[in-house]
C-alpha cells in the first residue's frame, strides 16, 4: 500500500529519520518503491512498492520464516 514518512517512522521506532530517509532514497534509486510528492503546505510525499518491489516480497517472507524457524536457543 501507500505509506507517508510520517507512518513509517512510526512502525519502525529502531531507526532515526535520517537513517530512514537515506534508506528510502536507496530503494527509490533501485527501483524498489516509488516516491510521490505533492505539491502542497506543508509537503506531502507518499512511498509505494513498485513492481519490482512486489517482486522481493516472496523472497523476504522466506527470509523471516527461516529466520524464525531459527532463531531458537542451541
């Protein structure tokens, strides 16, 4: 879906927002999410997954059910 700076600096609470903004205009440069601004006071951007972007999905779900399967203590 779409997601304002705003909301993503709140789901993930482990990252600054500068660190966060470097990593958007990351993805945007790899064509993973798209960035829309309006034009508006005060600025409005949204992010969205591009195709590309819905295409890693698969791969990171495997990632997290590996990591989870695990992650149990040895």
């Amino acid at each position: 879906g779409i997601n304002r700076f705003g909301n993503l600096t709140r789901q993930i609470t482990s990252i600054s927002k500068n660190m966060l903004t470097k990593q958007l205009r990351q993805l945007e440069r790899d064509k993973i999410i798209n960035r829309k601004i309006y034009a508006e006071i005060p600025p409005r951007v949204e992010y969205s997954l591009t195709k590309k972007g819905d295409s890693i999905i698969p791969i990171l779900e495997c990632l997290k059910r590996w990591g989870m399967d695990n992650n149990k203590p040895l």
